[in-house]
C-alpha cells in the first residue's frame, strides 16, 4: 500500500507499549521523549545560529537531521520488531541531510506488499508515535514495484533520488536503487528535459525574477531550490550528487563550484533565520518577517542604507550568481546528453566567434586576451540577437576574466569607443541587459554594480535599483521598435525625432544609479552621467542632455501628477524649465518608462493621457514661444471653439450649441480638453437644469482605449455631501479615483469630472454599472452613503507613514474666490480618499479640485476646498480640520 497506513493512530494497547515505566523518565522513543529531546536540541541550535553569525550551517543543518534521526530510529525501535520485514528511509530534503527547524520530516517504508499487511499495526504505532511528539512527518510505505510506479511522478521520483537509510541493509538500499534506476523510470535525457521545463514554468510563477518584494527563498528563482535540481541533474546524469566531483570531470570549475557552495550557504541560513523566526514552515520572505531576520542577522540601520535592506541585497546577489551559473550547468548537463554539435562560424567582422547547438561560443580557446574582446562579444550576440544564449565554456571565461575589465575611467579611449559602438548598433538594450546580468556592466560602470540587488523597503518600487533600470531601458527599447503600444498612445510617434536615441539610453542607465548613497539620487545621478558622458569623448551638448535628463526625470511626473497641467501658467513654468522640444521629447519618453518600469501596476491609462496631454500642452507652449504665454481667456475661446466643431459635425445646431455652452460653468473652457467638453455638452441634452444626469466612458488618449479605466461626469443639483456620496459610491463600486475637478455651473449646478481606474483591473465596472449606480445614490437621502469598512491589506501594516497635512492659501484670479490647498501625505489603505471625504464633508467645506496620487504605501492627495460660504480656511478652520483628518487618519485600525 501507499500513502497513509491503515489505522493512522495506535489504539491504546499499543499506545502502552511506548509509555515509560518511570512516569517521570519517558521511554526512548515515545512522543514524551522525542519531543523534549527534540525542543532541547532546537533551543541549542537557534542559540548557535544567534550567537555566532559565522557558525557553519551545513554543521547545524546536520545537527538537526542527526538529532532526528536518533529521535526516529528511538520510535522505531519502540514500535518496530527487529526481525520485522521492513527498511525505513529518509526521502526528501530529510535524506539530503538539509533539515531546517520546520521542515518536513519524509520517510519512506520499503515492503513487500505481505509484509505491509502483517505489519499495519506496528507502523501506526511508529508514526503515530512520531505525530504525537509534534513532528511534521510525510511518509509512504511502498514495496519495490510499487516505489517504480509512484516514480512515474517526477516530484516523487526526486525525493526517492536522495532516500538514506535509517533502518535498512544493503538489500533494501540496492533494492530501492534497482526500482527507480533509469532502466525503471525516467531516464536521463527524459529527466533533464522535465526537469529543465519545470524549473522555467517555476521560475514563471514566481514572476520570472528573483527580484520580488517577498522573494521565496527556496522556490523562487535564484532559491535553494535552483541548487537542489543542480544536484538532481548531476545524480541522474552523471551518477552523483556530489558537485564536487562534476570538477574533475570537467563539468564545473573549481570557481564555479566555490560560488555556488558560498551563495547556497547564504541562502540556507537566511531560511534557517526565516524558520526561528516565523515559527512556522515559511519560505517567503514576507515583510512581517523581514525587519526581525535582518536584526536577528546582526545588520544594522546606517545613513544610507537600512538594515533589511542589506539583508534583501545580499540575497538578491545570491539569488543572481545561482541563476548565473545554474544556467551555464545546464548547458552542460545538455552537450553530455545530447552530445556536441558541430560549430557553425559568425562571418564577417564577427569571425572569432561561432555558433555551437545556437549558443554564441568564442572560437579562441584562449578568449579573451583583453577586455575589447569582451566588447566585441556583446557586439556579436546583439547583431545575431536571434541565438539562444552564451555558450557556457565562454560564460566561464568571461566571469574569469571579469577582474581584467576596467572602468571606464580607466579605460583606453578605443574600448570608450566600442561601448559607444554597442549603444549605436542593433538591439543595445538586450546588450546592456546581458552586460549587467553577466557582471560586465557593473565593472565597466562600478557605480551600477553597487545598485546590483539593492531594493527600498516600501511598495512603490517592486524591483531592485538595477532591475528597474534594466525595466526603463526595455520600455524604451519597446518605443524604438516603431511598433505601436495602446498602453502608450504617442511614445511610437516621438521616438523617431531623437537626434541620438543612445543619450535617452545613457539617461535611462544612470537616472537611478545614485540611489542609497544619501542625498538627492536626481543630483548625484547627474554628476556621475556627466563624468561618464564626458569621459567617453561626447560633445558638451549631448553631454549637458545627458546629465539634464538625470537630474530632472522626475519632473515631469510631479507636474502632471500633482499640478493642473489645464492651467495655462503651470503649463508655462513647465515649458520654461524644459526649454525646447529636444528636452521634452527626451523627457517625455524617459518619464513614460520610468513610471511604468516602477511597478506592473503603476502605469495606467490615466498616466498615459495625463503625460500626453501635458507633452501635447507644452509642445504647443513652445511653438507659441515662451515669450507669449496663452493666457485664460484665449485658452477658453479655442477651446470652446474646438468643441462646437465636434458638437457640429453630430449634427448640431449653432444655437442649440450656445444654449448647453450656457448651461456649463465658464471655467469648464480653460480647464478641460476639447473632446470633453463636448461630451459633457452632449450629455445635458434632454434634462432640465434641476435634474441629476450621469456619464461615464472609457478613457482613450489619442485614440488609444484602455479597459477599465473611465471618465465619469456627474451634474446635479449642488447640495451638502454630494462630493463624500459620489467618492463612496466609486469606491463602492471598486474604482480609485486618480483625479477629481468639482465646477460649480449655472443655477446651483454641479459638474464633477472624475478619472477613475479598477483596484481590479480582471473585473472592472462597466460604463453603464456606474452611471446606473451613481444614479440611483443622488436620487436618495446622501446621509445615508457610508464609506465600505474594508480590511487593511496584510502587507500595509509593516509601513506607516506620520501623516503631513500642509495648508496653503490662493487667490487664482479674478473667475475663482480665494481658496485653500490641502495637501496631505499619509499611508495609502482601502477606502481612504471616501474617509477623508467624509471627514471634508463632516467639517462642511467644499471641494473645488482634488489630484490624487499613490506611491505604493504612500498617498499624496492635494485638494482645493472652501468653507460654505466659498472661503478660504482661516487658521481656526485649519487646525479643526487637521485634528478631524488625524483622527480619522489614526483612529482607523483597519
């Protein structure tokens, strides 16, 4: 039989057969004594692990396994006749030796299928005895045929692979070994290729990156368990498990070799740390547990850099060189399978490089003799971009040969030249990409390698420094393929005017490289981009581009994002400080790419339009010329003119136009765009001026749609809370609001506009579920629309941030009463921007514009409010309204 033994729990006959006959001394062997010898043993290693950072954890892994091996073999005696039929095995992780303080203990009882039978009764006793002591046991009991069958599993096969023996002689051992021999199951060239495709679907579902906010440190990739199917590989293939030995048979180098011990011994002590303190078998390094291992593996805060954050770029760093070199074993493990393939020579200027079954192999067997041929290698992958990788001998090579790249300060002005060659020719992003994975980039520009692996502890920034940089560049490398991405409505059509595409490469590449050094990373970035630019011979100007691009890639974003890019003169201060359309088109770009290489889920199509209606703004501002700034007035009437040609072209009239114009407020023309404002106009036909009408549509920049994402129009007769019952209701309905303008019309009329996108983009609301929602909220009492009561998301609770509620005082112009900036910064969580609405509407002020803003954990909201009689705040008003928003911000514990 398999799995299970009948009768699970002994009954208590056979429960006395393990109880001690000294009540205060337990017998070996029952659950009394594993357990207090096995918590003994526990405390002992954890003060080892905590006491000495520099303890072996290979010798308290084996501490571990040995103590429960006495522990398991102690219950077997005790349950088990001697002379019984029966061989007992550890499988798993339990018979590679590597027991951690909540692993799973698997064991495997090999017996005939009589024997099974005969001996039911004394096996629950055993296991029984070992789930009674609180051991989290795994087991099967199997005769040889059966161990052939159960092996057809591959993940049963695997742990089979590793099975020692606890109770059994040389006849079971060879019996066992005969039973899932490749002659039996899986042979070898079967195995790899399963195995192969289960390390890539693996590494897919950990999101095909080791560089996720909560790594799993044995199954994601880069993890230990990259480093077990190594080991699988080289048991099956080459007949040992043993990696050492792949050195003398010329399948690993003895550099190879030692990195990978080190950076698996790296990694089993950070899942030792996880265990003590999880308390639990946890293997993703969650945020609940980050901040204690990383002080419980003596890191300490600095200036620059926290203490969970080197804990986090160490295994980073880790996780990387794993990959690295798993990638060029398994490339051996192929050839010894497959056999060699016959070299296939690159013609031309790439002569000394060839083809060996697709992987790009250097021809010199004594490659490289200097760091120009490192160059001219990437240049040769990039021009034959199509081949499946770097052949592993020159891998090899080319980590040996690392120490003997200089950096670019260092360098001849000839291997300046060939980087430059790289970044002019064909797909330089998958060269730096291969450059950086590869340790070539961080050498040639030591400031990247010190950025390689290092995260920021928040949730806005989702990959490590260095992957977001690779991220920006391959967004990038995206606009210049020409080929147009809904999800960026103009970046096709203003890639081609750059003069030199490399200068938004160099860009992308240092704009984040200062980060973790302190100070502004936007300043320093630009010093270390202008010492590289000018180093490597470019012209001042392109240099001077540069070293902008660096210092002001976050410019554009705050604006859009923070500042009502429809008021002409923020729009005007925007076009002064980016000065010509080269700058713009550059930093257009740039931003794009950095926004949406931040996080998967930053990018959205509100950013997309808000980006494109800003660049579309201030390309206009500098045809006009800076020295002519439009002004309000004029922004109006060629708005209001632009719409009453849509409106015309459905077939409208002049004057019924002029009547629904006169129905809209006056500001609506200067703010908003031409389209819009025909829409909100088509809208009000068919109402009265006191009836409530609701409109929603998808939002498109330039044609382009994106699902989900909305524009909603609500006008309705003003009146207290309509602002709180409209934001609760969206928020109801599972829409964030990414930016809210609240105009008072004609007659006591309202016209709100809201931009909105799904917190879910898989189910997002349709248009006509809004409208039918929103509807049916104004149409009753709004005292009754309530903020939803949702839980805090698990991962918001390890980040909180003091809240800052700012305020400040305005006069815009004469078309607007003075008004008030709210601004506020707090820790994002459901349901917050309804709460804070609530609270506005509690205070009885109105809200005139609100530009909503969040960064991972963090939300930045600015609102434009008045008392009820459309006043500024005055200090009272101010600090009953700061003490309403810190009591809603920190009374919340949800």
């Amino acid at each position: 039989m398999t799995g299970p033994v009948a009768g699970d729990r002994p009954d208590e006959r056979l429960a006395d057969r393990s109880a001690a006959p000294d009540a205060a001394t337990p017998a070996a062997g029952s659950p009394a004594a594993i357990r207090a010898a096995l918590s003994a043993v526990d405390a002992a290693l954890a003060q080892r692990f905590d006491s000495d950072p520099d303890a072996d954890i290979d010798r308290l892994l084996r501490a571990r396994t040995d103590a429960v091996d006495a522990q398991v073999r102690a219950a077997w005696q005790a349950c088990i006749d001697e002379a019984a039929p029966l061989a007992l095995f550890a499988v798993g992780g339990y018979g590679r030796g590597e027991l951690f303080p909540q692993s799973d203990i698997d064991l495997l009882v090999l017996a005939d299928s009589q024997a099974q039978t005969a001996q039911a009764e004394q096996l629950g006793c055993f296991f029984a005895s070992l789930w009674d002591a609180g051991l989290p046991v795994g087991h099967a009991v199997r005769s040889a045929e059966q161990c052939t069958e159960a092996a057809a599993d591959l993940s049963v096969l695997t742990a089979m692979l590793e099975a020692r023996p606890l109770a059994a002689g040389a006849v079971a051992q060879m019996a066992l070994q005969a039973a899932i021999s490749p002659s039996q199951v899986w042979p070898a060239r079967e195995f790899f290729i399963a195995k192969r495709e289960e390390l890539r679907l693996r590494h897919a579902r950990y999101g095909d990156t080791a560089d996720n906010l909560e790594p799993n440190l044995k199954e994601g990739p880069g993890g230990m368990r990259d480093v077990q199917t190594l080991h699988w590989m080289a048991l099956r293939i080459i007949g040992t498990s043993d990696l050492e030995s792949l050195v003398s048979i010329g399948q690993l180098g003895p550099d190879e070799l030692t990195t990978l011990e080190r950076e698996r011994r790296t990694l089993s002590r950070l899942r030792f740390g996880l265990h003590l303190v999880a308390r639990k078998r946890e293997e993703r390094l969650r945020f609940d547990y980050q901040k204690l291992l990383a002080e419980r593996l003596g890191h300490v805060d600095n200036a620059d850099n926290l203490a969970v954050e080197q804990m986090m770029q160490g295994f980073y760093r880790s996780a990387a060189l794993v990959l690295r070199i798993g990638e060029r074993l398994l490339q051996r493990f192929e050839e010894q399978i497959e056999g060699e393939a016959v070299p296939v020579s690159l013609d031309g200027v790439f002569e000394a490089f060839e083809l060996r079954r697709d992987y790009i192999a250097a021809r010199d067997a004594e490659w490289p003799r200097d760091a120009s041929e490192v160059f001219a290698l990437f240049a040769a992958w990039a021009a034959h971009d199509e081949i499946r990788g770097l052949h592993s001998q020159t891998a090899r090579a080319l980590a040996e040969a690392l120490a003997r790249v200089p950096s670019f300060v260092q360098a001849e002005p000839a291997l300046r030249e060939r980087f430059i060659k790289i970044l002019r020719g064909p797909h330089p992003v998958h060269a730096l990409e291969r450059m950086a994975r590869l340790g070539v980039l961080g050498r040639w520009i030591p400031a990247f390698s010190k950025v390689s692996g290092r995260m920021q502890f928040d949730l806005f920034h989702v990959y490590t420094v260095d992957q977001h940089t690779l991220a920006v560049l391959r967004n990038l490398a995206r606009f210049a393929s020409g080929v147009a991405d809904e999800r960026f409505s103009i970046a096709h059509e203003v890639w081609p005017r750059l003069r030199k595409p490399e200068l938004l490469l160099l860009a992308g590449l240092f704009h984040d490289i200062a980060k973790g050094r302190g100070g502004d990373h936007s300043e320093l970035g630009g010093d270390d981009a202008r010492v590289f630019c000018s180093t490597m011979g470019l012209s001042e100007s392109d240099t001077a581009l540069v070293e902008w691009l660096v210092r002001q890639h976050l410019l554009m974003s705050v604006t859009a994002q923070k500042q009502d890019i429809a008021d002409p003169d923020v729009i005007h201060r925007f076009a002064t400080k980016v000065a010509d359309r080269e700058h713009l088109d550059h930093l257009y770009l740039l931003t794009c790419a950095d926004i949406a290489g931040t996080s998967p889920k930053l990018w959205n199509a509100w950013k997309d339009r808000l980006l494109a209606d800003l660049y579309t703004a201030t390309r206009l501002a500098l045809r006009r010329g800076l020295e002519h700034p439009v002004a309000g007035a004029e922004r109006a009437a060629e708005t209001r003119e632009a719409a009453q040609a849509m409106l015309a072209a459905f077939g409208a009239r002049d004057d019924e136009i002029a009547a629904l114009f006169a129905r809209m407020p006056e500001i609506a023309f200067q703010r908003g765009r031409p389209d819009q404002i025909a829409w909100q106009a088509a809208s009000l036909r068919g109402i009265a001026l006191g009836d409530t009408r609701v409109r929603a549509r998808p939002v498109s920049a330039h044609g382009g749609a994106h699902a989900g994402a909305l524009e909603v129009f609500v006008h309705s007769p003003d009146r207290d809370g309509l602002f709180a019952a409209i934001v609760a209701t969206l928020d109801r309905l599972g829409l964030a609001i990414q930016q809210a303008r609240v105009l008072d019309g004609p007659q006591g009329a309202i016209f709100d506009t809201f931009e909105v996108v799904p917190t879910d983009p898989r189910q997002p609301p349709s248009a006509e579920d809004v409208e039918r929602r929103l509807e049916a909220t104004l149409a009753g009492p709004l005292e009754r629309i309530k903020p939803a009561r949702r839980a805090q998301p698990r991962h918001l609770r390890h980040f909180r941030i003091v809240p800052q509620i700012v305020f400040a005082s305005f006069n815009k112009d004469e078309a607007a009463s003075a008004r008030t900036t709210l601004s506020l910064v707090c820790t994002d969580r459901p349901g917050l921007l309804a709460d804070v609405a609530q609270t506005l509407r509690k205070q009885r002020l109105r809200v005139y514009d609100a530009r909503i803003a969040t960064f991972g954990e963090r939300a930045e909201d600015v609102f434009q409010i008045t008392d009820g009689r459309d006043r500024a705040l005055d200090e009272t008003q101010q600090q009953a309204l700061r003490d309403a928003l810190l009591a809603c911000l920190e009374g919340d514990s949800r």
